[in-house]
C-alpha cells in the first residue's frame, strides 16, 4: 500500500486523479479522493430512444460544460441509436483545497436521413458513476405536422397544460373507485352510468392516454359497500382530499357552478398521489375532459378541441365552428403530451426544457 499523501501527489504530477463522490462537499461535482483510482478520461455509452416506441434512433449528442456551457465532445450514434465516447477534456474544478471532476451535461437529439432536426432536444446531467449504459430517450416530432402543428406550437400546449410536468407515478397506482352516492349532497350515480364511466376508462383507445396501458382496478360501489372498502373518508374540502394514496374517486355532483370537476393532490415526493372527479352527467367528453384534468393537466387555448380534450372554455361559438369534431376519444395532442408526461425516464417536475428544447447548447 502506498500512503495516501503519496499518492497525492503522484496523482498531481501524472494527472491520474482518484475520485470518490462526495456527498456533502458539492452537489454537482465528485471530490477527488486518495481512495480510488481513476482513469483520465470518462466513458460515456448509452441508446437513444424515442420515447414514443422506446426504439433506439439514429441522432446526435453532446457533451457540455455544467458551467460555461462550452461543447466538450459531440458524436453521432449509430442507425440504432449507440454511442460510445471518451471524455479526455474531463472538466476539474478547484474548491478550495480540495479538487472535483464535474458532473457533465449530455443533450441528445434525432436526425433524420437528411440531416434534419426530427426531435426535441433532451437534456440531462451525466455524473461519472452513471455515465455508462445510459438509456437517453427523447420526444420525436413523429405527427406533428401530419396535425398541422409546429414543434413549438405543442411546446406552448404544454406549457400551458403541465408546466411543471407533474405526473402520478403508475407504479404505485391502486384504481379508480365509482361512487353511487355523493355523501355531501347525495348526488346518484345508477349502475348503468357507473358502467358507462367504466367502459370511458377502459376503450382501448383510451388506455394509452389513461394509464399506459397498465390494467386498472375499477370499484363500483353500491349501498351495501362497507365503510371499510371505500378509499375516502369525507368529500369535503376538495383541495385537502381525505384519501387513500394512489387512489381517484369519481362520484356524481349536485353543484350548480359546474358541470364537472378534476382536481389531484401532490404527495411529499412531488408525484401526485390522490384525485377526485365530480361528474353532472356522463357526457364522453365531459368524462375524458375531467380525467385529463386529473392525469394530464390543465386547460389548453393553443390547440383547438379537434385536437385535445383538454380544450377550453366550451362555448357556443366553438360548438357552432367545432360540432361534430368535438372529440369521443384523446385527441393527437392529449395522446403525445401522456406518452411523455409518463415516460418512466422523466421525473415529476422535471424541467420542461430539459424534455422539450428546440436548440442545442449554447442557446
Ligand atoms: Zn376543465
């Protein structure tokens, strides 16, 4: 064994630096540490995917420097999507006395066989200790102009829709429990309208949009259902929703403001974790209306309803331009913003421009 000071500055002279994570020193930066050796340059291998058909596709990436932006390395992949590379302008950084290798920033992006921009531009932090077999999936422009939108057209619905990209992690989600009775205003549901709900949820054409395509338990209560197989104790005070986590309860309204309502309740990991859906009546649109509420977001005005169920505010001006369009299933847009809003890549919250960037480093 050679003693640590030694090594120091073996290491300082030959620039073989030897690294451990430093969990309290800096957040974005390892320490250099006399227990490991380390190589002088950083491997970086991966896939990149589009997230839509999680298929590896042939593109571009760079890396940057976390704090000058500057270009380290940029390669294309492979027609698959492959890439391999060595980092030698390993970025260091002097902290006081001590020295970190920073962590890098990877963007990636798809080119078509024409050198043409055909996706977003993700962008992600890379530290050293991750920085193999990453997986790098990006948002493809795949119909976007066969729907007459612009890249930046979908960006400003989903902007308006989910800006901060909140989402319900599907993993942990238990079901869907349909209430026969309001208990604050004593609201019915009948067994044929809870099984229209029912069958809203599962048409397949829906299921991507609502789940992924994960199965889903759906509860229909009735007046014999016990006090202890239903997931909420009280209906009262919407926004502080008295429920079981991963739960949503549809139940039917008496209200005279609305005519439907979809709200969900954050959990302490950011991920939402309870919803609640009143329901007048069981219009489709309606019901897929207030279930985007709950999984996808808010209102959109960017996108007409031909497009998005998530369009509003329904007006007679619009049903008189729209009619028969007014959509019976999730719309192009709704379909795109779920693929990626519950792509398993992308965290809760995760910074839109990290999902959804139309330019590459420095921008
Ligand atoms: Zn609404």
């Amino acid at each position: 064994m050679i003693k640590s000071s030694l090594i120091k500055k073996i290491s300082l002279l030959a620039s073989a630096m030897i690294f451990s994570l430093s969990i309290s020193g800096c957040r974005d930066n390892y320490k250099i540490k006399d227990e490991l050796p380390i190589k002088n340059f950083v491997e970086i291998s991966g896939q990149l995917q589009d997230n839509e058909i999680d298929t590896g596709r042939q593109g571009k990436i760079g890396i940057y420097d976390p704090v000058d932006k500057s270009l380290l390395e940029e390669i294309l992949t492979d027609e698959n999507g492959n890439f391999n590379l060595k980092l030698e302008k390993k970025p260091l950084i002097e902290i006081g006395t001590e020295t970190y290798i920073r962590k890098v920033i990877l963007q990636a992006r798809l080119f078509d066989e024409n050198n043409n921009p055909s996706s977003y531009v993700r962008t992600t932090i890379l530290s050293r200790e991750d920085s193999q077999n990453r997986l790098i999936r990006v948002v493809p422009y795949d119909g976007l102009k066969e729907n007459s939108i612009t890249p930046e057209q979908f960006i400003e619905f989903v902007k308006e829709v989910n800006l901060s990209m909140r989402k319900w992690n599907l993993n942990d989600f238990q079901g869907i429990e349909i209430l026969n009775k309001n208990p604050l205003d004593g609201a019915q549901f009948t067994q044929e309208q809870q099984n229209n709900i029912e069958k809203i949820i599962l048409d397949s054409d829906n299921s991507d949009f609502y789940f992924q395509g994960k199965p889903i338990k759906i509860q229909k209560d009735n007046p014999s259902t016990l006090e202890s197989e239903k997931h909420y104790k009280s209906l009262e005070g919407l926004s502080e929703m008295d429920m079981d986590k991963n739960w949503i309860i549809v139940a039917p309204t008496k209200r005279e403001d609305i005519s439907g309502l979809g709200r969900y309740q954050l959990g302490d990991d950011s991920y939402k974790n309870s919803g609640i859906i009143l329901l007048k009546n069981i219009n489709e649109l309606l019901v897929l209306h207030e279930f985007a509420h709950v999984l996808l977001g808010w209102h959109s005005k960017v996108l007409p309803p031909t497009l998005t169920v998530l369009y509003a505010p329904w007006n007679s001006e619009d049903w008189e331009k729209y009619g028969e369009q007014y959509l019976r299933n999730p719309g192009f847009a709704d379909n795109k913003l779920a693929l990626m809003l519950y792509e398993e890549n992308y965290m809760s919250e995760e910074k839109l421009e990290n999902i959804l960037s139309m330019k590459f480093l420095p921008n």
